[in-house]
C-alpha cells in the first residue's frame, strides 16, 4: 500500500517492527521502527495523525500466545492509542477467517456474517472486530473493519479466485475508508468483485469503493495449473478453506499431541 496510497498532499507514517526502507527522493513517508504492542512507540506515531491503518500482527495461524500478544493486545495498543492521540478514524484489518466456518453453500456471505472463527488467528480477528465496535460506542472513533479475502498480485489458486483483492483494489477501499464522512462502526468485505466471489460487496460499495479489478483474468491460468476444487474439500466447503481442516488444529499441536 505504500506506493499506491501516496498523495501530494499526505504525509505516510510507516511502522512496522522489521526495517523499512528509507523514503525515495521526493517520497513524504515518515519511518518508525516499533511494535503495535509497545504503547508509547504507537502514541508517538499517532501524534497528529488524521487516521490510521492497522495492518500489523501475525498474518498466518500461530500458536495462542503470540496471537494474543501481538493481534490481540496489539489491536488494543493500537486503538487505545489513537484515543489518546484524538485520532477520529481508524481502519482495521480484519479477516475472512474471522467468519472461516461459515458454509459456503449458504450463498454470498453478508458483510456482518456472524463470526466463525476457523483458528486462533481467525478468534484474533473476531476481537479485533469487537474493540473496534467498542473504541466506536464507547469514545466516538469511526472505525471500518476490513474483513480480507487474498491480498496478493494475482490469485495463488483456485479458491483465491473467489476471495481475491487485487492490490490496486485494496488501495481503492482504503481510500473509501479515509474519505466516506461519518462512518461509525462498520464490518465490510475486502475482495475485488470478482465472478467467482463468495463475499458481498454492498457494504463496501455504501463506503464508496469500487472495484475496478475481477480474478476471472486469471481462471484460465489458475485452474490450469491447480486443476478444480474438490466441492468435497474444506477448502470448497467452508469460507476459511483449507484452515478449516486438521492441519491447521494448533491447539492440539500446542499441548504436544
């Protein structure tokens, strides 16, 4: 998102806990180094800042300790610092396997499907979801929980035909996010409106965003190489896919069994 959010007229406030390169000649970016769980670090980057984008945690399952640290209590720190900081909108990355054991065969998921959980990361996100609906009702922050399908170049495999959002299209709905005045609390989809989607694009489109992008540009090649899903599968089955099956069971691998 670096590149695609920049504008002449914002200044980009980059943290990450890994170094971040350094800003090209003519690039308005400020670099942090620091962890979203280190609260004064976090109050420091949200110091006059309009709004913020929280993208930062595990992106993969993990074992419960680290999710709790670093998605969970990271998310925390986040919001709870730009209360402090009188930052009015924040953006959260939430997640399709927040909402993972949702059957697909119900139809087009609804952007406040009730949460399903499909791992430890998928629970992160429902908390996640929860203190922004809390930060929203009880301080007044508006705050958008972007539910993420498959974020990549192009669709990795035949599920991600369903479930993608191209980069150029994330940038889209964050600018929506940033822009729609008065959102409140919102739960919306994060996929480009693909043929193929699983995921309702109303909420999205109320916000303002537009996909511009659809994976069906990629069927041909994707379904060459992986062949069709098994309708059998998890990964046809379930919205979380694959992480609905055995060998994403982290808790069991956790007690050593």
């Amino acid at each position: 998102m670096r590149s695609r959010l920049a504008a002449d007229d914002r200044i980009l406030r980059l943290l990450d806990i890994a170094e971040l390169p350094a800003a090209d000649a003519g690039e308005q970016v400020e670099i942090i180094q620091a962890s979203i769980t280190d609260m004064d670090a976090m109050e420091k980057a949200c110091a006059g800042a309009d709004a913020v984008i929280h993208l930062g945690g595990h992106s993969l399952e993990q074992v419960w300790s680290k999710i709790l640290d670093v998605n969970i209590n990271g998310t925390y720190v986040v919001l709870e610092a730009a209360r402090r900081q009188g930052v009015k909108r924040v953006v959260l990355a939430s997640s399709n396997h927040a909402a993972g054991y949702v059957e697909k065969s119900r139809g087009e998921a609804g952007d406040y499907e009730f949460p399903r959980p499909d791992t430890n990361y998928g629970v992160s996100k429902v908390a996640l979801e929860a203190l922004g609906s809390l930060y929203a009702d009880r301080y007044g922050l508006d705050v958008v929980c972007v539910r993420i399908g498959s974020c990549f170049e192009k669709p990795k495999d035949v599920r991600m035909l369903s479930t993608w959002l191209s980069p150029a299209d994330g940038a889209r709905l964050f600018e929506a996010c940033l822009a729609t005045p008065a959102p409140g609390f919102r739960v919306i989809w994060g996929i480009s409106d693909n043929t193929r989607r699983w995921f309702s694009l109303d909420e999205g489109r109320k916000l303002g965003y537009e996909s511009q992008d659809d994976s069906e540009a990629y069927a041909a090649e994707v379904i060459a190489e992986h062949g069709e899903l098994d309708p059998e599968s998890h990964a046809a089955r379930y919205l979380g896919g694959a992480w609905c099956g055995p060998d994403f069971n982290t808790a069991e691998k956790e007690a050593g069994r």
